[in-house]
C-alpha cells in the first residue's frame, strides 16, 4: 500500500471505571479512571487507534470525545493525506483560532493528539509494519517502572509491583516531609538498588523543594519530578538544578515547541518527559523524543491512562532508542491492562515490543461496554 490515506471514519470512545481506591496527587484525586479511545478507518478499510489524555478535570473525558466527534472529524473526513503529520498540522492550523476564540488550547491539543496516534497505527499497519520499526527502533525491548504509588498504602503497592516483575517504581510525594520521607525509605528498602523515583506533581513552592532537596539526597533517586510548577519562571528551575543532587524531571506539561527547545538548551532537566497523548502525538512527539536524546538528556516518555496511548508510549520509546523507562500506573484499571498488549508481561523490568504491524493490537470495546459514558 502506499503512505498516502484518504479518511473514511473517525470515532472517539469514552470510557470511565470507578476506582475502589482514588489515585492522589498533590494536587487532587481522581475517583475513576477515563479514557477516550480513538479509531480511524481509512478508504482501504485499514483502521488505526489512538487515545486523547483526559484525566482532569473530572468531566474532561467527555469533552474531549465530543471535540474529536463533532468538531474535529468532520475536518478530515474524505481528505486525502500523505501521512499523518500532514493531518496533524491540518487539525493544528485549522484550529487554532477557535482554540484560542474558546480559550481551551489544551482540550483541542489533547483531541488532535488521539486523532494522530490512530494515523500513526493506521500508517504503520498500511506499511504492514510494527510502529516501533517504522519510528526507527531498532530493539523491541523497553525498560519500565511502576508508577501511581499513593502516599497511603506505599509499601503494599511496591512490594505487589515487584511481584508483577518491576524493578523501578516512583512514589508520589508533597503530602509533608514526615510522610514523604518515610515512604522514601521503605520504598528505597523493598526496591533495593533498583530505580527509584519521586514525583511532587507541581506541588511545592521553589522554597519548599529547596528544603527538601538535601533530605532527599539519602535516597538515591533516579529523578525528582515536577517539584515546582511547570509555569515557574526559569531561574526557580536553575536554583532548584544548582541545589539537587539527583537529576530533576519534567515535560508532561510542556506543550509548545518553543517550551521545549528551552528545556533542551539549558542544563536543568536531566530527564525530560513529554506526552503524546496530551500535546503533540507522535508527529511531533518522534522528533522531540530524538531532540531529547541528542541534547544528552534522558528520555522518559509521561503517560497514565488507558492501554491505546501506553501502547503508542512504548512503541516511541522503542523507536527512539536510549536508556529511557517506559511509566506504567501501578493502579487497578482493565482501560489499561486489557489495550496494552504485551505490556501487561513485565519481566524483570522490561517488556517486549511484538512484530505484529501497528500498534500490534486491535481493542475489543464490547469488553468495557459496561463502562462507557
């Protein structure tokens, strides 16, 4: 088949399931899990899927379904493309003033987002290739970590992780240095000289994480993760760089491309993690993912969501190489763990990328049907 498509069908599918236990961030809780599932169907009948991030706030999910359905599909629909980025940048532009007319930039972001990851699947399966190769990827095995670590129930999440075949977790902190620094230590003593991480999710003053950072130091941690606000001036996040010990964290809520090269041109993130399903999909996100490794820095795809948009995370990962972690939620959640393919099979801390073309697996929705919205 050829790289060009020509769109027949685009669909967003939005799914919730009540959690038994919230996730807690510094921030706020999520009470259930959402997750908007996109597919594409191509004149040739070949179909792709995709996922647009959703979590916050809590009737996001929604919305961003109705975006793709009925604002941003009836713009593609019987349009002939040469490939997706191509789509992406029709979507982008074309957008751009009712993004900014209705003052919601991140919603439109996010829905073009799970468009463009269907096209990517769709691409790779008219190419009747795994979406690991056809980004470039040369090994399908990718390191993982078990991320979504509660401060209340920590250990008990940890040692489970272990048992499922991790050897690298990241606990949420910013509930008080007593409870951070303590889960610090009993995660640090279950996961031994594995990988350990720390995400605060935005929530301390530059201040507050410059007290931290010195108790932080006993714990030896991969990175520390968003430890201010993502929209702090850059001279916070040089203070914060000049005062740590371990390398510090972010992307998820970078969603520009100027904000990135700023990122990357400076020597303040040791690892930088944007998100694929949130802001810029894969047609930006490939060539980020190769900026990222090419300024030295260490690439960790972000995502916590459903299995389509985790899925398309460890296929980038994969295609773009490095000694980057794939971040799997360590949370209850079959809008994960039944799309995600192999990456249920965590073994030793790594999972293995199939050969089949795409994403290398078509979802089954009558299986969640009880949980659509």
């Amino acid at each position: 088949m050829t790289d060009s498509f020509t769109i027949r069908t685009i669909e967003a599918f939005c799914y919730r399931y009540p959690l038994v236990t919230p996730v807690v961030t510094s921030f706020g809780q999520m009470l259930n899990r959402p997750a908007v599932f996109v597919r594409v169907v191509d004149e040739d009948g070949v179909e792709g899927w995709g996922e647009a991030w959703c979590n916050f706030p809590a009737p996001g999910a929604e919305h961003r379904a109705r975006l793709v359905n009925e604002v941003l599909a009836p713009g593609l629909i019987g349009r002939k493309f040469g490939g997706p980025a191509q789509a992406f940048e029709a979507l982008t532009v074309g957008t751009e003033v009712l993004a900014l007319q209705c003052g919601e930039p991140g919603p439109f972001a996010q829905a073009i987002s799970g468009i463009d990851l269907a096209l990517w699947d769709l691409s790779a399966r008219r190419r009747r290739l795994p979406l690991w190769r056809l980004l470039g990827g040369q090994s399908s095995r990718i390191k993982v970590y078990a991320s979504g670590i509660n401060p209340g129930g920590a250990a008990q999440t940890a040692e489970a992780a272990l048992k499922r075949g991790y050897r690298g977790l990241k606990l949420k902190v910013g509930f008080g240095a007593d409870v951070d620094l303590a889960n610090l230590a009993s995660l640090r003593s279950i996961v031994g000289k594995g990988m350990l991480a720390a995400d605060a999710n935005q929530g301390w003053s530059v201040e507050q994480a410059l007290k931290m950072l010195p108790q932080l130091a006993a714990f030896d941690l991969r990175w520390l993760e968003e430890p201010i606000r993502a929209d702090r001036p850059r001279e916070e996040w040089r203070r914060l760089r000049a005062g740590a010990t371990m390398p510090i964290a972010a992307g998820e809520n970078i969603s520009s491309v100027d904000g990135f090269e700023e990122v990357l041109a400076e020597n303040v993130l040791g690892v930088v993690q944007p998100d694929i399903a949130k802001w810029g999909g894969l047609s930006l996100g490939a060539g980020l993912a190769s900026d990222i490794l090419k300024s030295g820095k260490t690439f960790c795809p972000h995502y916590l969501g459903g299995g389509i948009g985790l899925l398309a995370s460890a296929h980038l990962l994969a295609g773009a190489g490095g000694e980057g972690w794939l971040e799997i939620d360590a949370n209850d959640n079959p809008l994960r763990d039944l799309f995600c393919g192999p990456i249920v099979n965590v073994k030793d801390g790594a999972v293995e990328l199939s050969e089949a073309p795409g994403l290398g697996m078509v979802p089954d929705l009558s299986r969640i049907e009880r949980y659509r919205s």
